[in-house]
C-alpha cells in the first residue's frame, strides 16, 4: 500500500485491514486489534500505537516502511 508517499509493507500471517483518514494509518490484525497506528506529519511519520511486539522498520531514504506483526500464538 501507498500513503501519503510512503510505501507500507505488512508481514502478518493472518488477515489484516488497512484504514486511513488525511494523515493517519490504522493497521488491525485479523482480531481486530489496532496492531499500529502512525501519523505522517510532512516527510515524517509519528508512531502512535503499537500492539504486542510488532516492529516497525522505517528506510528514510526510499520513504518505505516495513511492519512485522507477530502471530501472538507462536511461542519462541
């Protein structure tokens, strides 16, 4: 997904959904749960939530933005 210039890339093994507003990302796993939100803010992005152990690994120079989302019922 593109938004707002920002290529979003979501590994999840589940289902996920998308939902935007005019500079804020919404991620829900397939609980529903918020798994991430952010805001972009001009070139920057604002983490405003995450949930579990996601990661977020942001490469400033392609403007790309890589979300990991754990599966909460795979123990390590």
């Amino acid at each position: 997904m593109t938004f707002k210039g920002f290529e979003i890339e979501v590994n999840y093994k589940g289902n996920y959904d998308f939902f935007t507003s005019d500079n804020k990302v919404l991620i829900l796993n397939q609980d529903g749960e918020i798994s991430i939100s952010f805001e972009i803010i001009g070139n920057s992005i604002s983490i405003t939530s995450t949930n579990y152990d996601t990661g977020i690994s942001i490469d400033t120079a392609t403007k790309k933005v890589e979300v990991n989302i754990p599966d909460p019922m795979e123990f390590e």
